[in-house]
C-alpha cells in the first residue's frame, strides 16, 4: 500500500503574533480610557444642565407672561384689539395667558380654539429629579404635545399660567445639546491628548522601560548592565524601581551560590575517589596498630578507628549534598548527653580543656533524631566556637557551655561560646549557603547543612540575639521521646 500524507493541521503561531500586534498597546488604550473618560464627565455635566436649560427657557417665557398679564390686567375692557392680542399670544408661544388672583381665575388672553393640555409644568416647586426626567421626556419624545406652564403671579397674585407648544422648547433643547456635543468633542481633543501625554510620560514611559530592563535582566542576568538603575523619584514607581533592583541583586546572589554548589559538586566529585583512597590506607594501617599490646593504642584505637569511618562517610555525604540530596534521617531515641560527651571526646574538648566544654543535660533526657545526623550538627556548631575562641587573647575566658532542657514535648538545646560572637552583618544571612561564613576559610557551608539536617528530622536551630562581643548562642530544638524509663544503649547513644 501507498503510503498517504496526512494533511497538516497544525495552526501557523504567525496570525497570531500579528493578530497581537494589532491590539492596542498600554499608550493606545490610555489614549481611548482618556477620550471616554472625559466624553462620561461631560455627559454627566450634561443631564443636570439640560434640565436648568429647559427651566430657564420657561422662566423667560413666564416673565414675558408676567409682564403681559400686568399690561392685560390694568387695561380697560375691549380696550386691546383681537390682532394686538393675538399678536402678544404668538411672540410668546402661548395660545393663553391666564392669572389667578384671591382664588379667582382670570383668563386674560386666548386664541379662539385653546388646544387640549397634555403636560403640567410647575415651575414654583422645582425638584432636580423630576426636572431631569421631564426635560430628557421632551428632548427624546416631544412634538407638538401642548403644556401648561405655571410659575409665580406679579403683584399679589397667586401664579400666572401659560399654554404653549413644546415644538420651539424642543428646537431649542437640541440646538443646545448639539453646542454641548460640540464643546465635549473639543474639550476631549484637548484635555485627552494632554492628559495622554502627561500618564504616558509619568506613568507608561516608566513601566515600559521596567518591563525592557527585566527582559535584559531576564536574557543576561549576570551582566550588571542589565540591573535597574533606580531614579529619584518618591512615588509608588520610584519604589518599584528600587524594590525591582533589590530584587534583581538578592536574585544575582543566589545565582552566583548556586554557581558556587555547582562547582563544588564537580570539584568534590573529582576528590572525593581519592580522598576514600587515602582514608582506606589509613584506615589500613590503624588497624594494624590496633594490634599493637600498647595500652594507650588500645584505648584511643576505637577512637580513632571510629573517626576515620565517619571521615569516609563525611565524605561520601559532602557529595550527595553537592547533588543535592541527602540521606532520609532514621529517627530513633538518642541518649542526648552521652551524644554529647562522645563529639566533645572527638573534637578534645572536656571541662579541664582550652576552651573548656561546660555540658549540663539531664542523664535520662533524650531526643527522637537521627545519632549521626544530630552529631553532624553538634560537631558543626563545637567546631565554629572552638575556632572563634582560639583567635582570643589567653586572658580571655574561653568556655562553650552546652544546656538542654524538656519543653512542650520538646527538647530545647543551647550552644553558647564566649566568644566574639556573630557579626551583626552576617545575622541575617547565617543560615545561607556561602554568606554565613564570618570567619576567614570559612566556606559559609556548614550552618546551612545543620540547619537542614535539623529540619529533616522534625526540628529547628535558630540565633538567640546577642549584644556584639558577648559569645554566640545557637538554640536547637528537637521531638523529644516521651518514655525516658528505659535502658539506654551502649553504641553511641542509639536505642
């Protein structure tokens, strides 16, 4: 058989890209937002005014009644001809003019055939509401409809009434709603464009070049070039510019030590075979001095036997950590202050020593952890302060002080050194991988891995402040074994 090619089906991502540049940018909708915006106030300005438009037309309408019905009123009968009155009728719109003085109703001018009333206007009680609604009624719906016109009377009367036609006020509404829509599309080819310009270039303008620098930021991190610059300015963008070049030097940092885990990875990764190599000879020829009938081999052998087993496996953790990894903690009771008293055997720290190790823990106190993880940490933390307190003048006292107490069900532990303490610009970055190092060959590593170790196995170490120069004080805190009561084991603190 034939082989058939299917068709492809597959959309082409290029009508879309010119679809998305067709759209219009951050400047182009700020342009529209600025025509419409100013396009709703002035309809806003609008509605109320038309209305005081209409009310103001029939105000003059009614003074033009008032002043007729006083001239109406004080002629003699039949002293005004039919065309004279006819005549004052049509230059007012009006088919008639009548006053009601004293609950009397006076009729003082009318056309022959008065029309049938189909609107009521009472200009003397004047609500805004009505009066926007009656006048929008006119405006969309007004012809030839007849209305009757009251408002207050000359003299001592009580109102004067007009009858005219809304076809004139109609004509009127319009010619100045039409100067109204002219004034707006004037005003918003104004207003609009200066208020575009003044938002594209305080507000736009900014944020583009934010959104260019973090794309260079983006595609070349490691150039300083590409960090924002932050400008003078005092409002919310000023402080984004700032908060984004924080960000983007906090962002650098870290890029540089995870550079610096991946080269020591390698870098461990290229020992770590002959360091096991070297460790294995050692560890070969202790042995053999293990056979040795000295009574001092004897008794420091295991020591050190055991300390070569933890070198090799030190090692071998060191490279699992540059991959990222470490071994999942087997928790277990553990004897707290005999761990304790084998790291200070181990590091040849004891209370006769300098510096002097100083242990306060309950005998019966233990702690739910990982043996050889816990003495990580413990071997960690007595080796800064023995370091920080060997750089002290021999007059200086020169003491690590180890407490633990039960709490809550946990078990609070405090390492405190006399030392010169923690330098307060590295507090906030001690438990960071390469910026806790405040010592010199310091590699900043240690801590983090405490830290680590610590919460994999349900716990937590934290700086208890200090004033400079007054030691270091580290609280760990640990699940602690409920059951105290039975037998402690032999081989490291482990049950």
């Amino acid at each position: 058989m034939n082989d058939v090619k299917e068709p492809d089906l597959s959309i082409d991502p290029a009508p879309r890209t010119q679809i998305g540049q067709l759209r219009p940018g951050l400047s182009g909708r700020l342009m529209l937002l600025s025509v419409l915006f100013v396009l709703i106030a002035e309809v806003l300005i609008y509605v109320p005014s038309v209305a005081n438009f209409r009310n103001t037309w029939l105000n003059d309408r009614l003074a033009q009644g008032r002043a007729a019905a006083l001239v109406l009123e004080r002629a003699p009968p039949d002293s005004l001809s039919r065309d004279l009155t006819d005549e004052l009728l049509k230059g007012m719109d009006a088919t008639m003019i009548a006053l009601r003085i004293e609950q009397s109703r006076r009729l003082l001018a009318v056309v022959d055939m008065p029309p049938e009333i189909e609107m009521e206007i009472d200009l003397r009680d004047r609500k805004i509401i009505e009066s926007i609604l009656t006048s929008f009624d006119i405006l969309l719906f007004g012809s030839m409809r007849t209305m009757r016109i009251v408002g207050p009377a000359p003299g001592g009367g009580d109102f004067v009434e007009l009858i005219i036609n809304e076809r004139r006020l109609r004509t009127a509404m319009l010619d100045y709603s039409w100067s109204i829509l002219l004034v707006s599309l004037v005003i918003s080819g104004v207003v609009a464009p200066l208020l575009y310009l003044v938002l594209n270039a305080q507000i736009v303008r900014p944020v583009k070049s934010l959104a260019e620098a973090l794309a260079r930021f983006r595609d070349q991190p490691e150039n300083v070039q590409t960090l924002v610059v932050p400008s003078n300015r005092a409002d919310e963008l000023g402080e984004l510019e700032r908060s984004i070049a924080d960000m983007q030097k906090g962002l650098r940092q870290q890029l540089r030590q995870r550079e610096h885990l991946a080269n020591l990875g390698l870098a461990v990764a290229k020992i770590n075979h002959d360091l096991r190599n070297m460790l294995a000879t050692a560890q070969l020829m202790a042995d053999r001095l293990a056979a040795t009938a000295d009574p001092n081999v004897q008794r420091f052998m295991p020591k050190m036997l055991e300390t070569l087993d933890r070198a090799i496996a030190f090692c071998q953790a060191t490279l699992v950590y540059g991959k990222g990894q470490e071994q999942t903690p087997d928790l277990r009771p553990v004897a707290l202050l005999m761990l304790v008293n084998d790291v200070g055997d181990q590091l040849m720290l004891a209370p006769q020593t300098v510096p002097a190790l100083e242990v306060d823990i309950p005998h019966g106190l233990r702690v739910n952890a990982d043996a050889g993880h816990l003495q990580r940490v413990l071997t960690n933390l007595l080796r800064n302060a023995r370091s920080a307190l060997e750089n002290l003048p021999a007059r200086h006292p020169k003491v690590i002080r180890i407490t633990a107490r039960a709490e809550e069900g946990k078990v609070l532990m405090d390492v405190i050194d006399s030392g010169p303490g923690i330098p307060l610009r590295i507090r906030g970055t001690l438990f960071q991988a390469f910026s806790g190092g405040g010592q010199r060959g310091s590699t900043g590593l240690g801590l983090t891995i405490a830290l680590e170790l610590l919460r994999g196995m349900g716990g937590d170490m934290k700086l208890i402040e200090t004033p400079v120069g007054e030691g270091a004080h580290f609280r760990l805190t640990l699940p602690a074994v409920a059951e105290a009561s039975s037998r402690l084991p032999r081989n490291g603190g482990r049950a």
